[in-house]
C-alpha cells in the first residue's frame, strides 16, 4: 500500500509542455516539471528502470534537486527530537532520510505505467511564502488520488517540502514509522536504524 502511494507521488502524467521562462518557476510550473522530466527520461529509454545507479542519478536530479531535505527531516522528527540533537546528529540524520528516500523513490519509479494527473488550477497571493499545488491522479486499474504538493519560497526558489497523500502527509506517515526509534534513542538511534537499513540495500542490490 505504502509503495503504490509513493508510485502516485512521483509517477505522474503532466499534459502540455512547459513554457520557457528565464525566471524561477511557479509553484505549479515546478512540479509539472519535475514530474514532465522524470517521464520523460523513462519513456526514452526504459531499461534505465533495470540499473539501479542510473535510477538513483535520476531521483538526485530531477526529483530530489527540488525538495527541502533539511525542513522535511525538521518536520518529521518533530521538533523535541531535532532540537535535542547536535548540529552534526542533524546533518548525518538529514543525510541518512536522504539515502533511505532515494532508495524508496528509484523502486517506486521503476514500476510506472500509466498513471494520468490533472492538475486542478492554481491561486497564490503574490507575497506568499508558502503554497500548496493539488493535483488528481487517474488510474486505469484504480481510483483516483488526491496529491498536494506543498512548498515553500527560498532564496533559491521554490522547494518541495511535504506532498499530503488522500490528506495522508508524507511527513505524517514517516514520523510514524520512526516513533519507537526517536523514544527509545532519539536522533542517534534514527541515525543508526537508517544507516543499517541503507547498508542493507546497497549490500542487497550489489552482493
């Protein structure tokens, strides 16, 4: 269940090309991309799905190059935890989510179809700094999906920050997944948890 909710976070059809533009995207224009360029790589060659480096590459440049690691880790360890960590506790922990992410993101990507989106029209005050992009996800086998994307305004542009799933958060079901891991060792002990797991796969995938 868990994986085909990330399937439909990632994997989707975005009808219409995008218009060149000098300037940084929209927040709207941001995840059509996002979502345009990682189709658009699978579609022209197709057994990049089978090579697992070439599918991490693809997640660190199209997908993760546009998201806020450092507030999406913030966000689901919550603030006790992250506050009781050391400046280093932090970047390894931002480090590892990365790693383990990428992991998740390059399976789920090498199991696409043909899944449709529509994106529903999008309003922003202009002096926002925080936006919400909502989208629909069609597919032919199942039913439809409610995605919001939500980012946030840097110096550098917009960035993906959360994506609430049929109002089920990204950051929510994580900070889920690690609760016993943060109450029985805070960070450190998410660290250590999230290095193993990542050392598995990589053992895993090139044993």
């Amino acid at each position: 269940m868990f994986k085909r909710l990330l399937l439909l976070l990632i994997l989707l059809h975005a009808a219409g090309a995008l218009a060149e533009d000098s300037a940084a995207p929209s927040p709207d224009m941001l995840v059509k991309q996002v979502v345009d360029e990682v189709l658009s790589s699978i579609k022209q060659n197709r057994e990049i799905t089978h090579d697992q480096t070439k599918m991490n590459d693809l997640v660190e440049a199209k997908v993760f190059s546009h998201f806020d690691f450092s507030r999406l880790t913030r966000l689901t360890v919550g603030g006790k935890y992250w506050a009781d960590a050391t400046p280093q506790e932090q970047l390894q922990l931002i480090g590892e989510f990365h790693t383990f992410l990428t992991h998740v993101f390059s399976d789920v990507i090498a199991q696409y179809t043909d899944q449709t989106i529509f994106f529903i029209p999008f309003r922003m005050q202009p002096e926002a700094q925080d936006a919400t992009v909502k989208t629909v996800v069609l597919d032919p086998r199942d039913e439809s999906t409610q995605l919001d994307y939500k980012l946030e305004k840097t110096d550098s542009g917009w960035l993906i920050y959360d994506v609430d799933i049929d109002n089920m958060s990204l950051i929510r079901i994580y900070h889920s997944n690690f609760s016993n891991e943060l109450q029985n060792g805070g960070v450190p002990n998410l660290v250590s948890v999230l290095h193993k797991k990542n050392l598995e796969v990589e053992s895993a995938r090139h044993g």
